[in-house]
C-alpha cells in the first residue's frame, strides 16, 4: 500500500493530522533556533569588529568621563585641603555605587541622597573647621542644605524653640523683671 493513499479510517486520518503537525511544529522550531544563532553570530562578530574598531573611542570616552569627574572638582581644587576633600567625595561615591558626577549634581532620589548626606558627613567629620557656607561651596548646594543634611544626620542639633508665650508651665522659669 503506497505512503500517499487515502485515509481509510477517522483515526488513520487524526493520526496523519497530527503527524503533519508535529512535522511543521519542528520545522518552524528548526527556522526559529537557525534565525536565533545567525542573530547571535552576527551580533558577535559586530560586538567584535566594534571592540576591535572602537577601541580608541572607548579610550576617548573614559577620557571624557574623567573630564567630567574633575570638572565637578574645579572649585574644590585651590583649597589647601582639596585633594583629601575631592578623595573623600570619590571614596564615599564609590563606596554608595553612585558616579561623582550623580553625587554633585542635582538628582534627589534616595540612593543619590544617602550618598550625597554621607559625603557631606564624612567631609565635615574629617574638616570640623569648614564652616557651612565653605561646605555648601564644596558640595555646590546651599548651607542650609549642608545644616539640613547634618541635622538628618545627627551630627547637628536641632535648634531649641524659645518659650514666645507665657503659660502656667513655663512661669517658673521665667527671669523675675526688677
């Protein structure tokens, strides 16, 4: 009986049915995997042309990078103790995960922060005579920014609020007026 006859039987049928599904189903997995491993190739052997290619403008792009990094350290620079300074600022970055350029500049997001709050408290511990306003130059920010971070900190107390009204509380306390 040839290969190509007719199906005598419903189940003879269902049975070439799925026979001929499962062949498609491994033909169309077969171009699937073969369309995969030419991406994969081609995307190797294009990763490798460019390191090969572009090697010199990764040099140039970590070069600029660097630029960058010290450009945000300009100011910090002529101050008797800015290399400590500026190597504590890249210490702490590096210690957070968090770029220098990040660290200075205006992102607000909680990781940012923390690193940017532990800088300031690392520098004012290792500077005690850099006043708030000095600190705020170092850091680019406001020196109530620096105060406010200090405070948060607990490196800074909180200011105690003056009694501006007289209670029954706080009549003892006051200074007897000649």
């Amino acid at each position: 009986m040839p290969a190509t006859s007719e199906p005598r039987t419903l189940e003879e049928m269902r049975s070439r049915v799925s026979l001929a599904r499962a062949r498609a189903e491994r033909a169309a997995h077969a171009r699937r995997l073969a369309k995969a491993r030419e991406i994969a190739r081609r995307s190797r052997v294009a990763w490798a042309s460019l390191m090969r290619s572009d090697y010199g403008l990764f040099r140039r792009m970590q070069r600029l990078a660097r630029l960058r990094e010290a450009a945000e350290f300009k100011h910090i620079v002529n101050h008797p103790d800015g290399e400590a300074i500026v190597d504590l600022i890249v210490e702490t970055a590096r210690r957070h995960c968090v770029s220098v350029v990040t660290l200075m500049g205006p992102d607000r997001t909680a990781p940012v922060l923390a690193a940017r709050w532990a800088a300031i408290a690392a520098v004012h511990e290792a500077f005690p005579h850099l006043s708030l306003p000095r600190l705020g130059h170092v850091f680019q920010r406001d020196h109530t920014t620096i105060l406010n971070a200090l405070r948060r900190l607990g490196l800074r107390p909180k200011p105690q609020q003056e009694a501006s009204c007289v209670t029954p509380a706080n009549i003892d306390s006051l200074p007897e007026q000649p």
